[in-house]
C-alpha cells in the first residue's frame, strides 16, 4: 500500500478548492452573463433588421445595411469627433487637475479631514443637477459666469455659449471637470497613501529638489493609480450622454455617439439604425479600452510588481 506524497495532497487540495471555487461562482457568471449578453445580442438582432413603429408591417432583415448606412454618414463622423474632443480634453485636464488636488490633500494641515470630505460633493451631485446649473451660470442674460465676464471686460462675456460651436463644448467640458477631477483625485490619493516614506527619505538624502522628488519618485510610483484613473474616466467620457442632453441637446456641435444613437432611436423612431448606431458605439468603447489595456495594463503589471 502506497502512501500519498505531501506534494500530491496538497495538489489534490488545491483542485478540489478550485471546483469548490467554480461552483461557487459559477450561478454568478450565468446571471451576469445573462444579463449582458440577452440586450446586446438582442440589440444586434433589431440592429440587423428594418423596422418602424411610424409604419405598419415595416419590418425586414437587412443584414449590414443599417451599419453601411451609419458607417458612411457624415453626422456618425462628425459625432466620433466630437466626442473624442470632448473624452481626450476632459480626461486630460481631470488627470492634471486631481494630480494636483491629492498632493495637496495629502499634506498634513488642519482642517484635511474636512476639505477631503468637501472634495467629493461634486462628484456626489447627480449629473442632471450639475447640468442645470452650469446651464444657469452660463445663461446669456442672467447667467453668473457671462455676468462676471461682461462685468470684468474680458471675453466670452456676450457670447450665447451653450448655442455657439465651440463655446457650448467648453461649457461641457468644464461642467464635466467639475463633477469628475474629485473622483480621480480620490484614486490619486489612494496611490500616495501607499508609497513608502523611506522612498522619499531615500530621495532628501540624495539632495532632490520638491520638483525632481515629484518627477522622479512620485509621478512614477503614481503610474497604477494615474493609469486606472484614466481609463475608468475615458470609457465613461466616451459613453458621455446626460451632459450634452440637459445643455445643448446635441446641437452647437455637442451631439455624441450616444447621442445621435438615441435621437435615431427616440426621437426617429428608427429601431433598426438606430440600434446598429449603440452596437458601433459599443464597439468603439471595447476597442478603445481595448488598446488602452493592451498598452497600459502591462504597465501597470510591471510597476506592481516593482513595489
């Protein structure tokens, strides 16, 4: 009678925790996989056909004729660069901007506490709620911001921001700055709570200056955080929809993927172009995080494992 080596005990163990571990979650991953895949696969079936609830009995397989039709129109190309402008702009000055707030919430000053509760109340205010109001600051009459400017003589003071091209993007792009920099500060300061003070004891005793301590030791040890930040805000910013909706309803050169996709489906009552126009702004979005993850995501592996 042979006798079990400990090796293969702890073999066997390790397999039978991980057939605990997939039976466990394995009801999860069903439901999960359910609940995304029977709307998307059900958005690719109407996205293949013709159909009209404006007309009777309107209702016949096209194939990839709605995409072609999307594909080779000028407003879905226009709204692709539209919201790449609004998505790089946006996500650029919201990684800057909460660098820039968790350094300063991570010093060490009365009153921290309460001016890193006071940081989050943007990001908490709902969205439609921010949008009604940076639409009332920016009003052309009774608005705060035009009042200041006219009151100041500088520019932009007799501009109808929220109905010119170029302006009414502004406002987004600033509307969504304000929500969102807390949320990546928050993720910045996550990252400099973890990075060790020998770090930059190491780094004073070198002789670095505040600027080559910042660029050389904590810009690089903030790579995780900065990284996961931007691709959490990116794939939100490209997805952008109630922001453009409340104050420019897509017009003045605001209108997105998302939202040429629901005037097509809403408002055109055209389910079949309409839903081939979400499945390509699905697409982008997955191609998108997929390059990000593909360039980034190794980066972020190899950082970690540094620390």
């Amino acid at each position: 009678m042979t006798t079990t080596t400990p090796t293969r005990q702890r073999r066997r163990v390790d397999q039978q925790q991980r057939r605990t571990a997939v039976w466990m979650v394995s009801p999860a991953l069903v439901v999960m996989f359910l609940v995304a895949a029977v709307p998307i696969g059900y958005a690719v079936w109407l996205s293949l056909n013709v159909y009209s609830v404006r007309q009777a009995d309107l209702s016949q397989f096209v194939g990839l004729t709605n995409y072609w039709h999307a594909l080779t129109s000028p407003e879905w190309w226009a709204a692709v660069r539209q919201t790449f402008l609004f998505a790089v702009v946006s996500v650029f000055l919201e990684i800057v901007l909460g660098v820039a707030m968790a350094l300063l919430l991570n010093l060490a000053f009365r009153g921290r506490g309460l001016l890193r509760s006071t940081l989050l109340v943007p990001y908490a205010v709902l969205t439609v709620v921010s949008a009604i109001t940076w639409q009332a600051m920016f009003e052309s009459n009774l608005g705060l911001v035009t009042g200041v400017l006219r009151a100041l003589g500088l520019p932009g003071g007799e501009h109808v921001w929220l109905a010119e091209p170029g302006y009414a993007m502004t406002v987004i792009i600033v509307a969504d700055v304000w929500k969102t920099a807390p949320f990546v500060a928050l993720l910045v300061l996550a990252g400099l709570q973890v990075i060790p003070p020998d770090v930059y004891e190491a780094a004073d005793l070198d002789g670095a200056s505040r600027w080559q301590t910042f660029w050389r030791v904590t810009l690089p040890l903030l790579r995780p955080a900065i990284a996961l930040a931007a691709i959490f805000r990116l794939l939100d910013a490209l997805r952008i929809f109630d922001l453009p909706f409340v104050l420019t309803k897509g017009a003045s050169g605001t209108e997105t993927m998302s939202m040429l996709a629901y005037q097509e489906l809403r408002e055109g009552r055209l389910i079949g172009p309409g839903s081939a126009l979400s499945i390509l702004t699905f697409a982008t979005v997955m191609v998108v995080s997929l390059v990000y993850i593909r360039f980034a995501g190794g980066n972020i592996r190899d950082v970690a494992k540094e620390r």
